[in-house]
C-alpha cells in the first residue's frame, strides 16, 4: 500500500472507530441517474448539447427545460460568455500551478474581491470545486471542535468532509432542532465545543433548514454552525446573500460556503467570511496550496454573472413570481408541495415506473424533468423540477398542462 492510500485508510478508520454509525450512514447511499441505459438515450443517460436555460438541447432534441440548478440562466448569457473568452485569450486556461506558487491571477484575486463585496464580509476564499466547500471549513475549524453533529440528509460533500477532522460525528434527525438539542446534550463531553453542519437548502425537496433553531440549540455550548449554501446563495434573502440573510441571521458562529455553478453561471466554490477566518483557512486546509484554482475563463466568466446578479435584482423578483407560479401550479394537481421561495419543485408518485413513464411521457413532448434519487430522496426517486427567472408563463403553464394530461 502506498504512503498516501495507508494514510487515507488510516484516517478512515480512525474516523469509524470514533463513530461506528458514520459507517452505517455513508452504506446506505447509492446514487442512480435513473436514466442512463433506458430505451431511447444512450447508456450515459441525457447528454446536453447547450448552456441550461429555458430551453437547450438534450440528446440531439431542443427541449422546454426544467432539470437543472442554472437558476438565473446565466451559463449562456453573452456577456458571461464574452467575459470567459477575453479572459481565455489573455491568460490562457489557468495558471497551472498552486497558489502559493505562481497561481495567483488578477482574475483570481478579482473575483474574491467580488465575492467578498456581495456578502458583505471583509474577505472571501474561491477554489476549484463547490464539493471543496466543506473540506475547507472543516479543516480551519477541527482544532477549535471536540465534535461534529450533522443533518442526516446531508449532502455528499459534508459526509466526505467530516471524517477528515477525525473527530467523533452524529448525526441528528433531518431539520429537527428538539433532536438536535437532544443529542448534543446525549453526545458532548464537558468542554467539547460543538460543530453543527447541514445544508442551508436542501437540494432533493428544496427544503430550508430552520437555521434560528439550530443556533438557539448551540447557544449552551457555543459551538459553530455551518451551512452548505449553494442552492441559496443568489437566490434567498433581500440582497440574495442565502439562507443566515433570509432568516435575518448575523453571528461570528455561522460561517457558510457556496458555489458560482448554480444562480451565478459561473464555476467553483467559494466562502465568505472575515480576513482572520479566510486566512486561517488558507494555513490550514491543505487544499489551498495543494489544489490549481479554477480556469481563469472560468473565474472571468465567474465574476461577470456575479455582476448581473447583483445589478438586475429584477430576475430575483422574477424567479420568485415564477417559482410561486409553478409551485401552485403542481399543487393543484393534488401533489403536496412547500410555498418557500425556493426554485425546486418536487413531486413524487407511487412508483418508481410511474415516475419514469411520467419523466419519459414528458420527454416525449419535449419538456425535461429529473427523475432524482439524490441525496434525501426515498428509494424509488422523485420528480423534480428547477424553475429560472427566465422561464415565461406560457413555459410553465405549459409544463403543468402536459403533466396533468400524461397522469
């Protein structure tokens, strides 16, 4: 075995030995596309042929889409695109090296400026990948934790993360504070210091975790609260600055990451916080200077759907006009479906044939849904939709007229 793989087994199982249900949690998941393979794609399943946006191409076949997180349609808008390509010319597809070698870009360093500016906070780190998020904020906080407690619905990126402080870790039961409470006090040793992770929006049901009434559970112990952002970051909160923004939430214990990947059309992941934090973090997360940051075009393109989110406030009035639409839309067919802001509309039928015989029968009539047994989701799947600002009436309507003839 080599040094790394016995390090890493290593750090397993010393993580496993700590908490042998953390074991248990990670068997139970298996993600299925629920589409690869099926009569009429190939076995990769939907290959897209366009930027998301209300329409794009799947599969050779222009299509009415509702299947992914491009929630302001940014990924294809031409100034997003000009951006990228200015930036490619110049400094070619990245730096090619680490940052605290030569990786550092005038994009680079731009964009966590930006980042910074739109949340609000002194200083903002950006790395290559969203799933990093919470690696990142896990090592910076493992020396300050005696242990970890985290939603069981949680996404992959948090049970990746956790084990890798290798500190005990709990799970409690999904956006349950009374459990929560409940097993802090079962599960703390005298002085340990809490660290609480979930997602700050669900991705599967686009359900909000009830911030307020995790940090009231932490007030005992003083611990941390950590969110997993990236569903809200664009989209909740007056200034579209995430779930702590939306719940009117301002605390030196609540530290949250995000993504550029979904309301900013953009790529990589990023987290806001002070410059002590930010420079913490970039001395003790190794993924700093071990990792080569994002294409510059992708960060150029990054900084420009930042931009536009931030001067159109209008689209998030928007998505919420149409998300609202949607959502009463569903409900009148008889399904049982939350009235937050949130863009993710999720149904579920008795089976997971109907599902697909439904995702399929929608197909057909060139509408796209997914057909998801992502993380949250009961065994056979459920039906989700991704509504953008800049989906029309008529698309929307559209959608909920063709479900209700193929049930």
């Amino acid at each position: 075995m080599s040094g790394r793989r016995e390090f890493l087994a290593k750090s397993l199982a010393a993580a496993l030995a700590l908490n042998p249900s953390l074991g248990r949690l990670f068997a139970g998941d298996r993600f299925d596309p629920l589409g690869a393979g099926e009569a009429g794609l190939p076995p990769e399943g939907f290959v897209m042929e366009g930027p998301p946006g209300p329409e794009t191409v799947l599969n050779g076949r222009r299509c009415l889409y509702f299947g992914g997180t491009g929630y302001y349609a940014l990924h294809g808008h031409p100034e997003v695109i000009a951006a990228g390509v200015a930036a490619f010319r110049k400094y070619g597809v990245h730096s090619a090296t680490s940052r605290t070698g030569f990786g550092n870009t005038p994009v680079q360093l731009e964009l966590e400026r930006k980042i910074a500016g739109y949340f609000g906070t002194e200083a903002s780190i950006h790395f290559v990948s969203g799933y990093l998020d919470n690696l990142f904020l896990v090592q910076a906080l493992k020396g300050r934790i005696g242990a970890i407690f985290i939603d069981e619905t949680a996404h992959f990126s948090i049970r990746d993360a956790v084990y890798s402080a290798l500190k005990p870790v709990y799970t409690f039961k999904h956006r349950d504070p009374e459990d929560l409470a409940a097993v802090l006090k079962k599960s703390l040793k005298a002085g340990d210091v809490p660290l609480v992770m979930s997602d700050g929006v669900f991705p599967t049901f686009g359900l909000i975790a009830p911030a307020p009434e995790f940090l009231k559970a932490l007030e005992p112990y003083d611990g941390y609260l950590c969110l997993d952002d990236s569903h809200a970051v664009g989209v909740l909160g007056p200034n579209g600055r995430g779930t702590y923004e939306h719940f009117g939430i301002s605390s030196d214990r609540c530290l949250f990451a995000g993504t550029m990947s979904k309301a900013f059309g953009g790529h990589g992941g990023f987290i806001p916080a002070s410059k002590a934090f930010i420079d913490h973090i970039k001395a003790t997360c190794g993924a700093y200077p071990g990792a080569t940051p994002s294409p510059t075009p992708a960060m150029a393109a990054s900084i420009k759907g930042l931009e536009i989110v931030q001067r159109e406030p209008e689209r998030r009035e928007r998505l919420r006009r149409n998300v609202a639409r949607a959502k009463a839309g569903i409900r009148g067919l008889g399904f049982e479906i939350n009235d937050n802001p949130v863009p993710i509309v999720t149904w579920a039928l008795k089976s997971a044939a109907d599902m697909k015989r439904v995702r399929a029968g929608l197909f057909d009539r060139g509408i796209v849904v997914a057909l998801s047994t992502y993380v949250g989701a009961p065994a056979g799947g459920v039906l989700r939709a991704s509504i953008f600002s800049e989906h029309t009436p008529d698309q929307i309507d559209r959608l909920i007229d063709e479900l209700k003839r193929i049930l």
